[in-house]
C-alpha cells in the first residue's frame, strides 16, 4: 500500500498540513519540525505524487510532443532539441508516436487534453488543425513542428521544404543527370508534397529533364526498398538516372535494392539523394547525399514559442493573439552517392 501524507503527518506528530508545507512552502515550518517531518518521509519511503498535485493546481510540468514516426531518427533529434529547452526551465515531455495515423494522432492528442499539460508540440497530419484548435479553446497552446501553415492561429516552427526540394534536384540535374524519379509519399504529408513541388519546380528550369513520381505508403526503409526494387527490376534504358527521395529512411532502402543485387551501382548508374541528412546517411556503404534540416534546433525552437504564448495567457476574444511562423532553410550536403561520373 501506498504511504500516504496522512501517515506521514502521523509519524511526525504533525498535522498534514504541516506535512503540506514541509513539501511545498519549507519557509513557514521552522527546521527542528522540518527536520522531524523530513526523517518520517525517509523512515516511511514516501514518494509525493507531483501529478496529483499539479492537477490539483491546474497547472502541468509536462510538455505533449507527438511525431510522426518514432523510428525516423529526424524525429529523435527533434525530440531532443525539445527536451533541451525543457530542461531549461524544469520541465518533463512526453513523447507519442502518431505513426502518420490519425486515430491514434487524435488519441494522443485527448490524453494530452485528459492531463492538462502545459501545451503541445504537434508534426500534425493534414486534417488535425481543428481538434488543434479545440485544444487551444481549452487553454491548451500549441506550436506545430516541421510543419509550415497558413493558419494565423498557430505558430509554427518548420524548415522551406520546396527549398528542399529544388536544392535537391538542382544539384541532380547540375551533375548531368536528366531521367530523374521522386520517391515519396503519403502526399497527405504536407513536408512530403511540398518536396516534390520544389523538385517539380525545379526539373522546369533544365531542358531535356523530366521527373517520374514513385509513390511510397509510408517514408520507411522497407518502402524504399520496394521503390528501390522496383527500379531496379525495369530494363536499364527505362531506369531513371537519379532519385531524389523524401527521406533518408527512404534513400537507405532505396539503396540496398539498387547495390546488393549486384546489378547496379550508385552512383555511376543512378544517383540519390536523400532527405534530413540523418547520422546514419553518411555511413551507407554509398555515403548518401541529402539535404539537411536543423532538427534540434527546430524542436529546440518550438519549445521556446510555445513557452511564450503560454507566459502570455488567454488571448481575449476580439485581441490579436502574437503568432510566429519560423521557417529555416534546408541545406544541401554532398556525397559520394551523387558524385559525377564523368
């Protein structure tokens, strides 16, 4: 069973009240009662319930961040910058994975609500911004990561992924490669649709180069592997000559499809280039070109926003609440896998 206040209080002859203060207001308990209450909670083992009491108070040391997927290393170092900035001024986060499922998005989404944290820190699916702004109602503020939006109700902390995208084809096409094919997909995914409209915009720009989408379900290793078989099975005329990927995960599987079975090199057959230039990217057995983002500190940043609006308080109806949209350039980071072979 639990030890309780209660039992404390018992133990040191003092009321739970004055239990309650030895905890929370040490100044008002003079320190021969401090310390007699102090050695009953060490006698005992007692344990404070901080969530109890928070709830109690309304008031949450807890930070929700919910992430698309748990397994794209991007997203663990942007769970890092988070928790960074959290520790900062003594907070926890809690951590969900929607897994780019909107049922379980909305799950996490009402625990959250359920425990009143301080706020939320969302890469959202697309149709999420009007329980968002059911949780903002309820005196829950919200700032969206690695997600750009034209709504002037959130904040946003994202990188120009259409940069991204013309970055990457750019310098695909600037190496003389001309057959190129995206891979990518849900396109439900904002990042991954804005993307592809830069390497569209792009591939405009040079004569002769023409890009092919090869859509994927998901931004998995074994989704771009599928894509990755998928070209390599074609006859070498129908193969593209480049492919730009909408992440690294994606790239890695495309990849070990194209290398392994022996019948195609990278990048003297095909170039890719991935996305997020993860760790993991430059320590393929083709060192991976892709474009970076500044993970952390975009998690790092969110934090930061959302801390602010909550400092703020309740925005009155009819007051211009202050809401920023932070946008960080990609940057292009070369390697071996697009290097040129003439």
């Amino acid at each position: 069973m639990a030890v309780s206040v209660r039992d404390v209080a018992s133990l040191a002859g003092v009321s739970v009240g004055t239990v309650s203060n030895v905890l929370n207001r040490p100044d008002r308990v003079s320190p021969e009662t401090a310390a007699r209450v102090q050695d009953a909670i060490a006698r005992l083992g007692f344990v404070r319930n901080d969530v109890a009491r928070q709830l109690r108070m309304g008031r949450s040391r807890s930070i929700g961040l919910v992430v698309l997927d748990v397994r794209n290393p991007f997203f663990t170092d942007l769970a890092r910058g988070v928790e960074q900035r959290a520790a900062e001024d003594g907070y926890t986060v809690l951590l969900a994975n929607s897994d780019e499922d909107s049922e379980r998005e909305a799950a996490h989404l009402d625990m959250f609500e359920e425990q009143r944290v301080r706020g939320v820190l969302i890469s959202p699916l697309a149709d999420a911004l009007p329980r968002l702004a059911r949780l903002r109602k309820h005196g829950i503020p919200t700032v969206l990561v690695d997600r750009m939006t034209d709504d002037s109700d959130f904040s946003s902390v994202s990188v120009d992924d259409v940069a991204g995208g013309r970055l990457a084809v750019t310098h695909l096409a600037e190496t003389g490669r001309r057959r190129i094919a995206f891979v990518g997909g849900p396109f439900t995914i904002r990042q991954v649709a804005d993307r592809l409209a830069g390497a569209r915009e792009a591939a405009s720009r040079f004569p002769g180069v023409t890009l092919e989408v090869i859509p994927t379900r998901s931004l998995t290793v074994l989704d771009g592997r599928a894509a990755g078989e998928l070209v390599r099975d074609r006859a070498p005329a129908d193969r593209p000559d480049a492919i730009f990927a909408a992440n690294d995960l994606l790239a890695v599987g495309a990849l070990q499809a194209l290398v392994m079975a022996g019948t195609v090199r990278v990048p003297e057959d095909i170039a890719l280039i991935g996305y997020d230039d993860i760790d993991f990217a430059s320590a393929t057995v083709v060192p991976l070109s892709s474009v970076r983002q500044p993970s952390g500190m975009i998690g790092y940043r969110a934090l930061d926003l959302l801390l602010g609006e909550e400092a703020e308080g309740p925005v009155d109806a009819g007051v211009d609440a202050t809401r920023e949209q932070v946008v960080f350039q990609p940057e292009l980071v070369v390697r071996q896998s697009t290097a040129p072979t003439s």
